[in-house]
C-alpha cells in the first residue's frame, strides 16, 4: 500500500510580498500542488494524507472549487484532508459543507473521528481546528481501534498553542503511521512512524533547505518513508568569507560561481564573514544584482587589533573611546558595529594617516 | 624616566653608533640628513617596539622606512634608561622572522617582562601616541604664519577633545553621518515600498468592504422585492386556485347537468311511448333534443377543462418565477460569505504585513549603531575638555609668560576653542602676532600639554629642531626654561647656535656631534 503524506502547503499565501518575487511565488505554491497531485497519475497511490494547513487563510469557494476538481482527476486514491490552525473551520467556513467529491474524506468537527478508506482495511483518525489556536493536548489519548488493517492518525500541532505533544508517546500509542503536519522542517522521527513532511513550498527566509513531502509504503507492518523534494525553489544561506585582501570583485565572482554551482532558481541570503581591511567598505547592492539575491548582510568586523590599539592610544580619545567598549561584557550587535564604525571614523580621518596617504598618493603620481 | 644611552646596532642610515646622554640638557648636533630624526625614531620604537603594518598599510611605514638595507638581520640596538634609582636595560630585536625584546633592571639583576606590562610600568602607562603627542616635539612644517595658525589652532581642538593632536574629531564627526545618511535614505525608501505594499493591500480590503456594502445594499432591496414578489406570487396562486376550483365545480354542474338532460330525455324516451302510445314526431324530437342538449352540454364542460389546464400551466410559471427569486436570493448571500472570507483574510494579511514591517531593518540597525558612536564619542570629548581645559590654559599661560619675559600673560580660549593672548595691556587674535610669538606660543601649548597628559610621570622632552624660527633672545629664553625643568631635555639641530647660546647663558648641557 502506497501513500503520499503532504503538509502545510500554504496555499494563498505570498512569500517575499512586497517585491517583485510577491506574485511569482504566491503562484508557484499553487504550481507545485497541482504538479504533486498530477504525478499521481503517473505514479498512482491509494492514500494521500494532507495534514492540516492546505490553505493559508480561509478558502474561497472557488479555491475549494479547484482543489476538488484536483481530487478528482485522482479517483482511486482516497484524498484525507483535515484544517490546520491557519484555515481553522470559522462558523461560516466553506469548508463546513462542501460537497467534495467521492474520494475525498474531510474531518469536519474538532472531535477526533474515525474514517474507514472505502473498500481499503485503512481506517484514519483525525479531525479540524474550529479554531486558531488549540492548548489542549488532544493527541495524548488517542488510540487506534481493534479492526484488522492500518490505523493511522492524522494530526496537527506541536508547539505550545497548537496541540503540543511528545512524539514519543505518539510514536508509541499504536498507530501504524502518524502523519503530522504544522512544523514547516521535514522531520522524520525516530523509529520512522511519525513524521513531518515540512511545507510544500519554503514560505519565507527562515525556511531554508529542501522543501516537498514524504511518500511511503506500508508492508507487512513496515512503514518505509522517504522524502521528495517538490518546492520551485528553496532559500539558500550563503556566507563568504572575508579576509583582509578580499575585494568587491573577488566577492562577486564567488558568488556568481555559487549561484551557477547551486540554480539560478534558487533564493540566496548571503552574509558576509570574517576581518575585512579596515579600510574597505564592500557595496552590498552590487552582490544584490547578481541573480535572486534577496539579502546581504555584512557581518565583517575591520581587522583592527583593539588591544593593541587600546595600548597605543590610551590616554587619548581613541583609547578611552575602545575602553568605553571594552569595559561592557558581551557587546550587542549595536554596540559592536558601534565601536567599528567610530573608530574607522577616528582612525581614518587621523590627520597622520591622512598625510601618510597624500604622500603616497604624490609618489603614486 | 630618563634615556641613558643608546647604542643603535643597525636601523635606518645608522649602524654601530653609541650615545650617552646627560640626565639634564643634550644638543644633539648634526647637518640635514645626518639620522637626527632617526635618532628619535629609534628611541620611540625601543620603548614601543615596532610593529609591521598588515595588508596594504604594509608599504612605507616605519618598520619598512627603517629596516637597514645591510645586514637586515642586525635591524634593533639597546636602550638603557633609568627610573627611580634602577637602572634597566632594554634590547630589542625587529628583524623578520627574528624579532625578540629583553628588559633587564640592571640594579636588581631580574629580567622582567615586557608581555606581563612590566615595561608599560616603567613608562608610566604613557602611550605610544601620548608619547608621540606630547614628549616627542617635532618641527612645525607650515610655511606660512596663517598655515602656522591654522596649525596652532586644529591642535588646540583635537588635543582638547581627544587627548591626540592628530585626531580630526569634526572630520570623524562628518564621516559618521555621512554614512548615517546613507543608511537613513536607504530606510526611508524600504519604508516608502512597504508603505506602497501596504496601500495596496489597504486599498484591496476596502474595495472588498465596499463591494459587501453594495450585496448588502442588494441583499436589502432585493428581500423587499422578494417578499413583495411572494405576497404577489402567493395572491396569484390563490386566485388561480380559486379559479380551478370553480371551473371544476362548473364543470361539475355542467356534467350534471348533462346527465340530467340526458336522463330527462331517456325518461321521455320511456315514458313517452306510455303517454302517447303512437309513434309521433313529438316523442323522437323530445328524445332528441334531450340526448342533443345532454352532449352539447358535455361538450362544452369539455372546453372548461382546457381552461383548467391553462391555469395550471400559468402556476407552473408561477413557481419556476418563485425559484428564480429564491435562487437569487441564495446566491447573494453565497456571493456575500465569499466576500467576507476575502475580508477576513485580507485583515489578517493586513495584521501579518504589520507586525514583519515592525522588525528593524539592517539599515535601522546600521543607524543605531553610528548614533550610539556618536553618542559615546561626543560623552569622551566632553570629559576631555572638562579634564583638561582650563589646567591646559593656565599652565600654557605660565609658560608663555615666563619665556616671553612676561610679555604675553595669559592665553584665553573662548567656547570654539579660538586662542586669544592677553598683553600687558590689550587682547589680541593670533593673526596680528609675529611669527616669532606664535612659535613661543606653539612651544608653551606642546610643553603644557605634555605636562598634562603625562601626569605625574617625569619624561623626557624630545625637540626636533624646533627653534629654526627662533631669534637669539627668544631661543635663550626657552633654553633657560626648559634648563629649570626638572626633567631631561633631548635636543636635536642643525644650527650651532643653541650650543652657543647655551655655553654664553652658562648653562651645563652635554653636546653630541653626529656624522
């Protein structure tokens, strides 16, 4: 028995809102869905759990419309579909009636139920949210019943206003499988019979890594899981290292090289590391123009030596301006910057490195 | 702290050369290029060491300048100083890949060290750039008397707010908010798109709102149009129940009444052979006209049905109409949770929008950060000024007078630190001074400042040809001053001329001739 376990696919939602990338991505979600549901044509199987969260916020009608339509382009698989926290039964929900068609079991009340697959030995216990958070620990005493055949639970939740539980107890309560969903990371726990298949798509920056869903199989009481990647794109994380000699140039034909090495596709954050020449100022909005580069963060510090600085200076503004940071233990990221910032200003605008630069400059020439 | 005697192994022009100096007044005599500046140099980077800039700084600083073209190996020498009765013995080494530093107190036999601080002791914790500032009196280099102003003045400033007479604090000050500003304009057009972004979503969700207020509106109108059609509807429905209900009775009468004609003329038929037993026309014309009227009247019962059917039909329309309104109605109010769902999601994509909008930015962070160097920046200055001031004042006021012969009696500072000097009897700018008295004053301002920033730690005073611009009076004056000083004094010129004065004036000084 094959299955396909989706999660938190978000769709409506607009990752990177505000930029260019807005409307391309608000898209893709929706690309992405479709594509998984088609290559179930291809590659059929008999259950498709989708565990809460399928749509960002509440579903329209015709959102609804084009989601059944989906299901019913795949009539022998039977389609379990629950309501996360994010599109929560609301009183006037469209989800409360609407007519889905014959494969397709909602679980339309926030009491667990149990439903039976058709013809299948499957039986799936779960339920909705009828609300935006839930404290309660509903999962902890779920059991599965007696029958003979599969007894899955589909769940959602796992932080502390959403449904927390132990995936130990979970894991051992009996179920065959428990398909989890609302922790975006895909996660397999130990013993692989409870899982999350993360969000379809990576909704925003803190999403980096792979992004798709989980398919399985059941035989003879075994669950096998692995993990597919699906997601257009994913964010990438992207830190070059800086030293002293390192230039704007050098920067950007290294992460030209990475965008080439890693997709064009993909969404780079890259953060720059490491001890820069106290007197280089690297230009961020340039790296931005190589391909989706979506952030630069400069996190160099200027090699200065402080303590031997500190030492030469004291006495004067210099030293006592070092000291004054130096005294506070563990400097925030404000004060850190703080000190660099004034005393590239001081040493810079130094009269005698100022002369010691026009000489250069006059034997240059 | 006094310098005993150097002994330079090899740095810069000057190799195997030993100097011993007196603990009061040295000339160091020499021609132009001889190695007095060397000499200085030599005797700072033994007391500080010398360190080799990294990256490109590398190029044309002093460890570069200084580093012998012969036996790089030999680059260092040994510095003997006293302090407090000790006496110690500094050797220092700079050559790449073999550089090493000793410190020996030769009174007591230990070798200290140099990494422990025990060298930053015996300088009395003066800095290599209070050193520079202060003990170590260079040449001035302006040409110009108004060059030589602007000269005395950015000292004035710098050394008042940062304790360093190179530092540019208004240069630093600038370049931090030009970067600031850079940072600010970036945040107002990240602010700019968001509030676009926001306006747009804002703009969605009131269309949204209106068009509910116009289903509503419809919702409204449309009610009062559907009960007004149901009370119709219904009345209609009513007459044409009524209506078939009386056409069906008519019909009935109507049957009947066919029947009872025909009947009737049955009867006749009967009872007229009875009556009148021979045939006679009367008895088949009464029978006829009997079964005629009998079926005419059947027949036209008949043409009541057809009305009845008509009825019926005009009820069927009727309830299809009825659905349509019903229909519609259903409608609307789909259309309307429709909406209100868009509504409702709209406002929490408002609210999300929100709340990321509130993270600071990296350009908010980045301004943060320059304010609060700023803020400390301006915080240290402060405590300079306070710190040294009006002591600074004072004390250059005490030294000019006395070199001038009590011709110049005070130096006042006002607010932005412009010098003004008292005379015997009136106040007067620098610009109207001779080049001579700003010399003097420079000289007061280096001595004052020096004595101030290294408290109560006795350095030595190092000029380096200072008094080129001096005439013979003004020159005896300073030399008797620096004489009554408690502390060595390390002269170095190209003129014969302070050992002259010096030998005339009768006061002891030890003379070295370089070259």
């Amino acid at each position: 028995m094959k299955f396909i376990h989706l999660a938190d696919v978000h769709l409506g939602a607009v990752p990177e809102r505000g930029s260019a990338l807005g409307e391309v991505r608000e898209g893709e979600i929706w690309k992405t869905f479709r594509r998984v549901i088609e290559s179930i044509h291809d590659d059929p199987v008999d259950l498709l759990f989708i565990a809460g969260d399928l749509f960002h916020r509440q579903p329209l009608l015709k959102e609804l419309r084009e989601v059944n339509y989906l299901f019913s382009t795949i009539p022998s698989t039977m389609v379990f579909l629950m309501a996360g926290n994010h599109d929560y039964l609301k009183k006037n929900s469209f989800y409360r009636d609407y007519p889905w068609a014959e494969n397709v079991i909602f679980f339309d009340e926030e009491e667990m139920s149990c439903a039976k697959a058709g013809d299948l030995d499957v039986y799936v216990y779960s339920h909705s949210y009828e609300r935006k958070e839930i404290p309660e620990r509903l999962y902890d005493r779920v059991r599965p019943g007696n029958e003979p055949g599969l007894h899955i639970l589909m769940a959602h939740g796992g932080d502390q206003s959403h449904i927390p539980f132990d995936y130990r107890t979970l894991s051992t309560s009996g179920f065959d499988y428990v398909a989890l969903g609302h922790i975006h990371k895909p996660q397999i726990f130990p013993g692989g019979r409870a899982a999350y298949p993360g969000s379809l798509e990576p909704l925003d920056r803190n999403e980096d890594g792979s992004h798709g869903y989980l398919k399985g199989t059941f035989e003879n009481g075994e669950v096998k899981l692995s993990f597919f990647p699906a997601a257009c794109r994913s964010y990438v994380n992207v830190s070059l290292n800086v030293k002293e000699d390192t230039t704007q140039f050098d920067l950007e034909d290294r992460l030209k090289e990475l965008i080439l090495e890693k997709g064009k596709n993909n969404l780079y954050l890259v953060s720059l590391k490491g001890r820069r020449s106290p007197d280089t100022v690297f230009l961020p909005e340039r790296l931005m123009e190589l391909g989706n580069v979506i952030e630069v963060r400069d996190d160099t510090r200027p090699a200065f030596q402080l303590g031997e600085l500190e030492r030469r200076y004291s006495g004067t503004l210099v030293g006592s301006y070092i000291a004054a940071f130096r005294e506070k233990e563990n400097l925030t990221e404000v004060e850190e910057k703080a000190l660099y910032y004034g005393l590239t200003a001081l040493l810079e605008t130094n009269n005698v490195s100022q002369k010691i630069a026009n000489t250069k400059l006059r034997k240059d020439q | 702290m006094l310098v005993r005697r150097l002994q330079i192994q090899n740095f810069g022009k000057i190799s195997d050369e030993e100097l011993t100096l007196s603990p009061g007044l040295n000339v160091i005599y020499g021609e132009n290029e001889s190695g007095k500046t060397t000499i200085h140099t030599f005797i700072r980077c033994m007391l500080y060491g010398l360190q080799r800039s990294r990256g490109r700084g590398a190029r044309g600083d002093d460890f570069t300048k200084y580093e012998p073209w012969e036996n790089p190996g030999e680059y260092g020498g040994i510095l003997w100083i006293s302090k407090e009765d000790h006496d110690y013995r500094l050797t220092r080494s700079f050559a790449r890949e073999r550089s090493m530093e000793e410190l020996f107190c030769e009174t007591t036999g230990e070798i200290l060290d140099i990494d422990e601080g025990d060298l930053e002791e015996l300088l009395g914790g003066i800095s290599e750039t209070v050193y520079e500032n202060t003990v170590s009196v260079a040449q001035l280099k302006s040409v110009t008397g108004k060059e030589l102003i602007q000269e005395l003045q950015n000292y004035m400033i710098s050394y008042q707010g940062t304790g360093d007479a190179s530092m540019d604090l208004n240069r630093a000050m600038q370049m931090l908010k030009m970067t600031r500003k850079g940072y600010m304009t970036a945040e107002e057009k990240r602010k700019k798109a968001l509030e676009a972004e926001r306006n747009k979503l804002e703009s969605s969700f009131n269309y949204t709102y209106r068009e509910i207020e116009e289903l509503n509106q419809k919702q409204k109108t449309m009610g009062e149009k559907h009960a007004e059609g149901k009370t119709a509807a219904e009345a209609e429905r009513k007459q044409y129940e009524k209506r078939i209900l009386s056409l069906k009775q008519t019909i009935k009468m109507l049957r009947y009444a066919a029947l009872g004609t025909a009947g009737f003329a049955l009867l006749l038929a009967v009872l007229l052979p009875v009556v009148l037993p021979s045939f006679s026309w009367l008895w088949i014309l009464a029978v006829l006209a009997g079964g005629i009227s009998a079926g005419g009247i059947f027949l036209f019962s008949g043409s009541y049905g057809e009305e009845i059917s008509r009825v019926q039909k005009s009820l069927v329309m009727l309830k299809k109409r009825e659905d349509k309104l019903e229909w519609n109605a259903e409608s609307i109010s789909e259309r309307m949770i429709e909406k209100r769902t868009v509504l409702d999601n709209l406002r929490q994509e408002i609210q999300a929008f929100d709340e990321a909008s509130l993270e600071p930015s990296q350009a908010q962070k980045e301004t943060e950060a320059i304010n609060l160097a700023i803020e400390i920046m301006e915080h240290l200055t402060g405590d300079f000024r306070v710190g040294i001031g009006d002591r600074l004042r004072q004390r250059m006021s005490e030294i000019l007078s006395e070199i001038t012969d009590g011709k110049y009696e005070e130096v006042l500072i006002s607010p932005d630190f412009q010098i003004r000097i008292n005379t015997e009897n009136r106040i007067v700018s620098l610009e109207s001074l001779s080049r001579g008295t700003l010399e003097q004053i420079y000289f007061a301002l280096r001595m004052a400042a020096g004595e101030l920033l290294c408290g109560d730690e006795v350095f030595p005073v190092i000029l380096d040809d200072v008094f080129g611009m001096y005439d013979e009076d003004r020159l005896a004056a300073a030399l008797h001053w620096l004489y009554k000083e408690p502390r060595q004094v390390i002269i170095s010129t190209c003129s014969k001329r302070e050992a002259e004065i010096l030998k005339r004036e009768g006061i002891p000084f030890k003379e070295i001739l370089l070259g």
